[in-house]
C-alpha cells in the first residue's frame, strides 16, 4: 500500500505545483506594465513567456481539448 501512497502523493505535489506556476503566470501577466519602458516591456513579457513555456510540460494536468 506504501507505493499507491507514494504515486498518490506525488500526483497530488506535481498538481500543487502546476497550480502554482498557473498562479504565478497570471500574477507576472496581471502586472505588466504597458506604460512601462520598452525594454521593461519586453523583459516582463520574457519572464512570463518563460513560465508559459515550463507550464506547456505539465501536459498531465493541462488538457487542450476545447469544446
């Protein structure tokens, strides 16, 4: 029973923490400034693009399908 335990603990962190990485790309998003240098922009929308991109690999927890 310890390795269902296990299986269901982790599914249950790498849930947290997708959640998580969701919570925080919203946040960076939330507080682009547009009035903002150009070059202040461009670096908040690296930073958020960034963690779009490591979101895109929980592809166990985000689903595409769109109805």
């Amino acid at each position: 029973m310890g390795v269902i335990r296990d299986m269901i603990d982790n599914a249950q962190h790498s849930l947290l923490e997708c959640n998580k990485k969701l919570v925080a790309l919203l946040d960076k998003l939330n507080k682009i400034d547009t009035r903002a240098t150009p070059h202040q922009v461009n670096n908040q929308i690296d930073d958020a693009k960034a963690l779009a991109r490591e979101l895109s690999h929980e592809t166990k927890y985000l689903h595409r399908t769109w109805r």
